[in-house]
C-alpha cells in the first residue's frame, strides 16, 4: 500500500493616496504550509504571497533576482527553518521582517544520518543532508509555527489582533483534530513502514512509527541497489507499507 502522503499623471490625485492608504500588507512565504498559516490566521488584513511555480519543489527553488527582489519588497517574510529553501541563506534579505517560523522548536529538529543525492523535477540533482527541514509534518511543531505566525502578524496589523488571535484558535483546534485522526489511524497497523523521503521522519516520530527512510524519487524507478537494499527490510519486517511524497510511477508501485 502507498500513501501520498501557488490616467498615468506623474502627481497622485486623491483616488490613488487613498488606493495607497488602504494597500493591505504583503507576507512573503517559502512553502504552501506557511501560505495556508497565514491565510488562516491573516484572513482578509493581509495579502499572503507564495511565489514558486506549481512545477517546482519549493524547498529547491532557485530564486532569479526579480524573485529574490519581490520577497526584499515584503512586509514581512515568513521561512521555516530547519534549512528549508536554502537560497534564503545566501540571499540578502531584510532581517528585520523576516522571521524563522520553528524559532521556539529548533531543539525538535532532526538529523538526516546519510545525505542523498536525487532530483526534484526542473531544479535538478540536489542532496539531502543534515536536517530534515518538513517540520509542519509533526502537528505539534506546526502548531508552534502556527503561534509564531500569529505573534509577527499581530505587530504587522495590530488593529486585527482580535481576529487574528480568534483564527488561530480555529486553526489550532483543526491541526489537533488531525493529529487526533492520524493517531487513532496509525495506532491501528503495526510492523514495519518505509518512506521514500526524510521528511517523514517527522511522522515518525510523531506517531511512534518504526520507520525507515529508502530515500526514493517518485518519478524514477528505483535503482537495482535500491530494489536489493528495500527486499532485505521487507524480508526482516515485511510490510505494506509506503510513504511517499508524490504519486510513484505505476512501474514501480506494480
């Protein structure tokens, strides 16, 4: 079984200062789960900005410099730390309004042992190593991504604490909703899982899973070492079970 698991007058008249006045913020983001935190929790006071093409992994996206201005230009900026989206370290970004979102859980991160080089789609070969950066994917420290979100919007749009603190809740009480149906789901099978990325990792170890990471890229068909490599776990532990990050190719799930 595999689980899978966006009039030119050089004078302003008085419609464009008020155009101006009413602007919403720009938050700036890394990834689609920041996107949907602060949306969540932002509602109609900001305008949230997710600028990877649909074609990319936006943890291994190469920004251009039109990219990397527009995120400059951001109100605030939202990364997520645990070196997702690696760029941002070379970058120079406005520190001031950019905020590491896993600020109050870098103690919870965790170490990928062995680093593997594989590609993402059109951003080309890249290696995983040190830190295995998908931390939403524990519900706990998305909830602690989640707060921090919420505090930098509160100093960005003070005049919307009260809704701001009212969609968090909502939020909240969602993300601990599914982490109650992810471990009624996963208390049910025992044995052996495999994943095909380290991000599951989190998942792992969120739910108690004996987990082993194959490090697999859904649109390539494994290896012969992989294939030997994955036929000795099953032969310990069989198991029916696979994580992965996207649909696999039908050749390999066959």
């Amino acid at each position: 079984m595999t689980v899978a698991c966006a009039g030119c007058s050089s004078a302003p008249g008085p419609t464009s200062t008020s155009a101006s006045q009413s602007k919403k913020p720009t938050v700036f983001v890394v990834n689609y789960p920041l996107a949907y935190f602060a949306r969540r929790i932002g509602g109609e006071a900001v305008d949230v900005v997710f600028p990877v093409p649909d074609e990319f992994d936006p943890a291994h996206w190469d920004p251009d410099g039109e990219d990397i201005a527009a995120f400059q230009s951001a109100d605030l900026i939202l990364l997520n730390g645990a070196d997702y989206a690696k760029w941002t370290l070379r970058a120079s970004l406005p520190w001031s309004r950019t905020i590491v979102t896993t600020r109050e859980v870098e103690d919870n991160y965790i170490e990928v042992p062995d680093a593997v080089t594989h590609s993402h789609g059109p951003e080309g070969e890249h290696s995983h190593a040190a830190l295995a950066s998908e931390t939403w994917l524990d519900s706990k420290l998305a909830i602690a991504q989640a707060r921090v979100v919420k505090e930098e919007l509160e100093v960005l749009v003070p005049e919307s604490a009260g809704a701001i603190k009212t969609n968090l809740d909502a939020l909240v009480a969602d993300l601990q909703s599914l982490d109650e149906e992810f471990t009624s789901t996963f208390a049910q099978s025992s044995g052996l899982w495999t994943a095909s990325h380290p991000a599951f990792s989190y998942i792992g170890r969120g739910y108690s899973l004996e987990l082993e990471i194959v490090h697999w890229t859904p649109n390539e068909f494994p290896s012969e070492n992989q294939w030997h490599r994955f036929e000795g776990l099953v032969a310990e532990r069989p198991t029916s079970w696979m994580l992965w990050e996207d649909e696999p190719m039908q050749e390999t799930v066959g």
